[in-house]
C-alpha cells in the first residue's frame, strides 16, 4: 500500500506567479483526495502531471476564497475535457449554493454527477470510509465554520508468503482466513501456525490536516501519534495577537500542538506573504518541535518514508 501527498499551494491570501493558495493531494493505494482548493489548483495538478480526472473526492476546510476559489474552474475543467465519472464534494453547507449559482449562471449542465456531502458545524464524524482508509472531520477554531481533516489507513491484512502455500498444500478458499491472522488446520487435523504462512503487514498510516485556525488545545487528543500534521504557521510568533485576531496560529502555536500531541512530523504552511524568508518560520517551530519541516508546492511526502 502507498500514501503520498503532494503539495499544491501553500501560501494564504493573494495568490502571486510564484505563490499559490492552499491545496493538496493526497494518493491513498491510487485513490486521489484533493484537500482545499484554491485558486489555480487545476494548473498545479497540470504543472505536477498530475492527473484531475483520478480526483473523485474532495475536502473544502472553509468558505474563505483562498481555501475554495479553484473548485469551480476545476468542476467545469472536468466536464469540457468530457468527465462522467461521479465527484463528491465535502464541505459546508452555503458552498452547494455557491456552485450551483456559478453553474446556473453559465447554464452549464454537468456531464457527470456530482454530489455534495454537507460537513457538521458542531460534530466530528466519519465522513467516507473504504477499504483502505477511513476519513474523519475535525472541528477548528476559525473566524468561520472550519474543518481539519484525519486520513488514516485501516489496518492491513496480513501477507501470504507464496511459498508457504505450495509447501502445506494450502486450498484457495483458505486465504482469506489466513490473511484475517487464523491458523490453518490441513486434512490430517495437524495445526500450522499462521506465523509460519504469513507476514506483518505495514503499519497503517495517518495524516493529520489542520487548516486555518487559532491555538486549539482540543484537537490534541484527537490528531495523537499521526505520522504527519500539516498545521498552519501563518506568523512568526511576535505576531501573537495579529494571529489571535484573524484566527490564525503562530509557529510556536503549531509546534505546541505537534509537540503535544506527540506526532512523528510536523508540516507548516498557510505563511503570511509578508515573510519573504520561510526560515524564521522554520526555525522558530524547531526551538519547540524539532522534527518540522516547511511544505513547499511541487514537493511529495511519501508516508514510507516517514
């Protein structure tokens, strides 16, 4: 199984040539989830080969443009280059209007379904599930209704060693007990310990995503022990109360609750275009969390190598 992220845009507010507002992808054993999408999404998923057709799930934090203002653009992108397969959009509520406006205006009538999937305002619930990974909404604390999301991986089954089949003559309807970690009792009434035909899997994976949002205590215990939090870092930490006021954190903010939540890396982004040097960011974060990192568009985390 692979989980690889790769980052879009990074920067809050204006986007620039240089710059680009928040959006990510994530790849979960080929499956594609797009998280936030800001404008000029749909190039960067171009500029990274990055195929948009493979999205069929996306994740809308919060109803500031910076967050959601390329969805649109990569709707109807879709349907020009001839889509039919479904997407589902999560968000809050007001966004169903929103694009339903925007395509009514344009009297464009999609060529594929497209549902919309309407996020809590108060509650934090599982929010689509398969047989790969389970997604879950986590409540912020934003100027306005805004989610987080956790990705994590369910756990993996056990591998057959393909070797051990031939060798206890093991029939083919047997296999999936085995990889559900049962023993295999043969024709003679002999028990061959699961151990001895099976492998551990990979340990299942979790990614953490906190958009916009003040210090908030709370989500501590619910991201504890993920491989990966992305949390915003949109001022350095002398800017405390200008952070406070727009309900965003600060890097010490960021690396608190990584630190406390005792995750295994920490990823900055949504940073204030009035930093021209990422590093102060970067290095501030450190004095409180160590291993954090800067995320920066076109890089790819991949989670084995975590």
């Amino acid at each position: 199984m692979s989980l690889k992220l790769t980052i879009l845009g990074c920067d809050s507010a204006i986007p620039t040539i240089n710059k680009h507002q928040t959006a990510q992808l994530l790849n979960i054993n080929e499956r594609f989830f797009l998280i936030d999408c800001g404008e000029n999404t749909q190039v960067q998923l171009r500029k990274y080969e990055l195929s948009f057709q493979r999205i069929h799930h996306v994740f809308i934090s919060h109803l500031h443009g910076d967050h959601y203002f390329g969805l649109i653009g990569l709707i109807t992108s879709m349907h020009l280059l001839g889509r039919k397969k479904e997407l589902h959009i999560y968000a809050h509520s007001k966004l169903k209007e929103i694009i339903n406006i925007q395509l009514s205006a344009s009297n464009t009538d999609l060529n594929y379904p497209l549902f919309f999937h309407v996020l809590p305002e108060d509650s934090e619930v599982v929010l689509y599930k398969d047989d790969s990974v389970e997604i879950s909404n986590i409540l912020l604390n934003h100027t306005i209704n805004c989610s987080g999301f956790i990705f994590k991986e369910l756990k993996y089954k056990r591998k057959i060693i393909k070797e051990k089949i031939e060798e206890f003559n093991i029939p083919y309807d047997k296999i999936i007990d085995l990889k559900n970690g049962l023993d295999f009792i043969n024709e003679n009434g002999n028990i061959i310990s699961n151990d001895l035909i099976t492998s551990h899997s990979s340990p299942p994976k979790s990614y953490a995503y906190c958009s916009d949002t003040s210090f908030f205590s709370e989500i501590i215990s619910k991201i504890r022990g993920v491989d990966l939090l992305y949390h915003e870092a949109t001022f350095c930490h002398d800017l405390k109360e200008r952070a406070l006021e727009t309900g965003h954190s600060t890097t010490k903010d960021a690396a608190t609750i990584a630190k406390e939540a005792n995750v295994k890396r920490l990823m900055l982004g949504h940073y204030s275009k009035r930093y021209s040097n990422l590093n102060e960011l970067l290095l501030e974060s450190r004095d409180v969390f160590p291993n954090t990192f800067l995320s920066k568009s076109g890089d790819t985390i991949d989670f084995n190598e975590i």
